[in-house]
C-alpha cells in the first residue's frame, strides 16, 4: 500500500525536525520547506473548514518560522566566520 500524501508530509517533516537536531542546519531547511508543500498541497484537497487544517496551517507557519531561523542562524555564521578570516589575515 502506498502512503498518502499527509504520511508523506509528516514523514518529511519527521526528517526535517532530525535534520535539524542533528545540526544539518541546511537539510532541515529544504525538509521543511518540503514537508510544508506537501502539507499546503494537502490543504487545497480538502474542504474548507474540515478539522485538521487549522492544526496543519499552524504546523506549517511553525515549520516557516523555523526556516526563517535557520537560515538567520547560516547567514550569521557566515558572516562571523568571514570576520574571523580576514582578521587571521591581519594578524602575519
């Protein structure tokens, strides 16, 4: 039996939150980036109002807000890291 779409979205989203943990800061982005389509493209299937899509919106604005940290987290990482080169370069 195949899985559906929402074992397929959680099951990314499972990877994504071990991603993460595991500090692969940047596969954790692209799963939940891809966990979050898959949840959305689940969202249009369904009938408004139906129970379950206002918990599937606010795991997918968790997941958002959790990219948004991330890639804040990597961009500031790079920027120290840069700092911290071109001051090694000072220093001969």
């Amino acid at each position: 039996m195949e899985p559906t779409n929402l074992q397929k979205a959680i099951a990314v989203a499972q990877k994504a939150s071990q991603e993460d943990q595991a500090g692969n800061y940047e596969e954790a982005i692209r799963s939940y980036q891809h966990a979050v389509k898959y949840f959305l493209h689940i969202l249009k299937r369904e009938p408004q109002g139906k129970d379950g899509n206002q918990k599937i919106r606010d795991k997918c604005k968790q997941y958002l807000d959790r990219v948004e940290e991330l890639q804040e987290y990597l961009e500031n990482k790079e920027v120290v890291t840069n700092i911290l080169n071109n001051c090694g370069n000072y220093s001969s």
